[in-house]
C-alpha cells in the first residue's frame, strides 16, 4: 500500500512541476507540444518496445485484456442506449461512447503502469487493442455519419496500424514471440531513451492544465457527466466485477486489471472529435473532468485492492 501511495506521490509531484513552468512559461509556448510529440513519437514507444521485447507474453495477452475490452463494450454500449434514446445524434453519441470507455492508456497509462503497477508491459495490450480495434471501428462510424473527416477511408482506418506506440508495441511483441535477443548496443540506447517517457508526459500534462475553461456548462453537461460517471466508476466497477466474479482474478492480477479501467478518458479524443467537427466540447470537457475525477478513485483502488 505505501508503495502505491508513493506512486501516485511521485506522478503528483512531477504533475506539479509542470504546472509552474506552465504558468512561469519556462519552456515557451511551445512547450507542451515539444514534450507531448516528444513521448508519443520517440520515448514511449522506446519503452514500450524495450518493456515488451523481454515480456512474458502469457503474461500481456490474457484474461486481463479480455476483462478490459468486455468493460470498454460495457460502458460504451450504455452510453449508446441513452444517446439513442436521447437523440444526441450518431456523431456526438460516437463519441461520448469513446469518452465512456476509450482509457488514457498512452499518456497517463504507461506513467501510473511503470509508478503504481510496476510493469509498463500492462498498458501495451489495452494500447494496441484501442489503436487496432477501437480506433477503427469508431472512424468508420464518424464517416458513416458524415463527420467529414481528410483523406481517403482506407488511409484513416490504417492509422492506427501507423501509430508510433502501436508500432512501438507490436515491434516488441514480435521480437518476444520470436525468442530473438536484441544487442546491447540496440538496447541500450532505446532504454535510455525510453527514460524520457514518464516524465516527458507528466510535465507535458501539468503545463496543460493552465488556462483550462471551466468545464460542465452549457448543452454538453449532461452528455459529460453521464460519460463521465462511466468512465471513472462504471468501467473500473465493471471491469471488477468481470475479473473477480467471472475470471476469478485476485491480487495484484486483480488491481492492474482495475487500475486499468479505472484511468481517464484519453486526450487523443478530442482530436478525433476536432477532425470530424462533432462533439468537440463534449470531449474536452470528459477528458478534463474524468482526469480529475480519477485521481481519487485511482487512490481509493489502489487503497482496497492494493
């Protein structure tokens, strides 16, 4: 339990420093961009590949995965049912949908997987399972509804086969399932460099929560709320329920099951509601609120699970 604390401790207090060069505008006002395409395009998926290339496979693809993805259909799918009946419409329903259960396992994911869970590897399987599955299933939606999207249909369903994590990801995975070895001279400054990950988000993530807008108004609070409510209690009480009841998870299988479900909408939603034109308040504001709201439910799973 003192070692959670500790983490969340630690991933609070790098938070925090990012917050004050935000504010004092050390790094420039382009800072948090530098940082944030940084972590995404070189560090993670160093760690990400690094972590899995001497992973037990077993281990990343089991029924903790099956619990994640069974919770995510879970809480999207009353997310739906209230949308429809609603009439919020298929593109601003589509998208509270992913707000609901699509998990921030890239920028808060691999820092809480390496602080509180002690595995960055736990994150890869949710990564490469929103990115290959998710991801797709929902572009094809947008366009379905008219979200207007760029380029051609084939080139946006492909795009996350080409993102750097999920490369990064699969990469790995492939070098564990081959029993290949991978030099020092090729480990080693992947290691070093997937170093940068942890703190490059959280500093990136704190710099970004100065000048937030104040979020829950207008003609999307109620949308927000109800995907926030999902998200932060629904999924991780779902995902509970599924491994302890169903899978017969215990302990720490148990807790990273949880832990998992239990983060915060991602913040690559409101890219994909900003290029489809569709909800875009309704995403920033879940992902903001949801992001606060799961500090204290993520401490208080660690604290009874732990």
């Amino acid at each position: 339990m003192q070692g959670v604390l500790t983490g969340f401790a630690v991933i609070a207090v790098v938070i925090a420093v990012g917050y004050v060069l935000g504010l004092r505008g050390h790094l420039g006002p382009q800072g948090r961009e530098v940082l944030t395409k940084l972590a995404f395009h070189v560090a993670s998926p160093a760690l990400l590949f690094t972590t899995l290339a001497t992973a037990d496979l077993s281990v990343v693809f089991s029924s903790r995965l099956l619990v994640t993805a069974l919770s995510t259909v879970a809480v999207a799918g009353v997310f739906v049912a209230v949308g429809v009946a609603r009439g919020w419409g298929v593109g601003r329903t589509t998208i509270g949908a992913l707000c609901s259960g699509y998990v921030n396992a890239g920028n808060l994911g691999i820092p809480i997987a390496v602080y509180v869970l002690g595995d960055a590897s736990l994150v890869a399987p949710v990564l490469l399972f929103q990115l290959v599955l998710v991801t797709p299933v929902a572009v094809t939606i947008l366009d379905l509804a008219g979200g207007g999207g760029e380029g051609p249909l084939w080139r946006r369903l492909l795009t996350p086969v080409r993102n750097p994590i999920a490369l990064g990801s699969l990469a790995g995975v492939a070098v564990a399932a081959s029993g290949l070895r991978v030099p020092g001279a090729v480990m080693d400054p992947l290691t070093l460099i997937g170093n940068m990950s942890v703190p490059a988000v959280l500093l990136a993530f704190g710099i970004g929560l100065c000048g937030s807008t104040m979020p829950l108004r207008g003609v999307e609070r109620r949308p927000v709320l109800l995907a926030v409510v999902l998200k932060t209690v629904g999924q991780p009480a779902v995902a509970w329920a599924l491994a302890s009841g169903v899978f017969g998870l215990r302990g720490a299988h148990l807790l990273d099951v949880v832990v998992t479900s239990a983060l915060p909408a991602a913040q690559n939603l409101y890219t994909y509601a900003s290029t489809y034109r569709v909800g875009e308040r309704l995403a920033r504001d879940a992902v903001l609120v949801s992001t606060v709201v799961s500090v204290p439910v993520l401490v208080g799973v660690a604290a009874v699970l732990g």
